[in-house]
C-alpha cells in the first residue's frame, strides 16, 4: 500500500506590506493529497496581515483534519 500523504505547501496573500504580496505557508502534518485541492480553495480565501514570523498559524484546523497551515518565511 502506497502512503498518498505528504506535507502541503503554498502560498496565501499578504496586507500590509508593499514589497510583498503572498507568503509561503506549509501543514504542521502531511495531508492526504486528495485534500490538496480542497486546501487551495480554502486558502485562496484568506489574507493574512503584515509582520508575520516563521511558525505563525494562519489557518487553525483547516477543513476539521487538525492540521494548521503555518508561515515559513518572515515579513516584516
């Protein structure tokens, strides 16, 4: 049997910060890859606001799986 999971990345629009618009985001766990699509769909709906730090959630339990969406990069 073949594990069809793996750590989700992409990336969600930014407020707040004129030299960027979006910033990279990833799971906390891997996700069945069947949910990707249902992820990006969701993320597309969320802005985060500027300064933002490695780590920070920014989505919380993201479609009841458990699993937080975190920022990977740092913008100030």
């Amino acid at each position: 049997m073949v594990d069809d999971r793996d750590i989700f990345t992409s990336l969600v629009r930014i407020k707040g910060n004129q030299n960027y618009k979006v910033v990279s985001v990833k799971s906390t766990k891997p996700i069945e890859k069947r949910l990707w699509r249902e992820f990006s769909k969701v993320l597309s709906r969320i802005y985060a606001s500027a300064p933002i730090n490695i780590g920070d959630v920014i989505c919380r339990n993201i479609m009841n799986t458990g699993v937080d969406i975190i920022c990977t990069k740092k913008i100030d």
